[in-house]
C-alpha cells in the first residue's frame, strides 16, 4: 500500500518501477497528487491480483500487463479509458 498523501514531494517513477517485484500480489495506491508516470504506464507484474489505483492519472495499463491473476481492479475517479489490447484471458 501507498499512500501518496504523505509525500513531501512529487515523485515520478519509470515504466519499469514494480516489473521486478514478482512476489506482489496487491498494490493500493491511495492519495491524491504527487505520484507521476513522465515516461507511460507503469509495467505491473503479472501476478498481481488486486490493483486499486484511485485518480490514476493515464489514459491506458501497460500492454504488458498480462492481467491473468487480476480478481480486481478498482480505478475510480481514473483518466483511464483503455486497459489493454486485445483480449485477456
């Protein structure tokens, strides 16, 4: 869990930020402002099964992210249009 409501500062992070970090299951990014993707949508694991995102800031998810294990995505009050190309299992 994040919540952005506690930065001092704007933080900006890579495409790449969360590819890695193959173990996570659950991401909750709560708070308002702060946190910016300069460089495009984030590249989530693919083994992450709960994506809560409130106000994300980008119109689409990586075309990487394989949402295979995905049980929930909560994207309120998102500039989300599209999730992904194609069709996802």
């Amino acid at each position: 869990c994040l919540d952005t409501s506690k930065f001092n500062r704007e933080i900006s992070l890579l495409p790449a930020t969360l590819s890695k970090m193959c173990e996570l299951r659950l991401l909750k990014i709560t708070g308002t402002g702060k946190l910016y993707l300069p460089q495009g949508p984030l590249i989530f694991p693919d083994g992450l099964r709960y994506l809560q995102w409130h106000g994300y800031p980008l119109k689409s998810l990586s075309t990487n992210f394989a949402a295979e294990m995905l049980v929930i995505l909560d994207m309120r009050g998102s500039q989300l249009e599209k999730l992904w190309e194609g069709v996802q299992v």
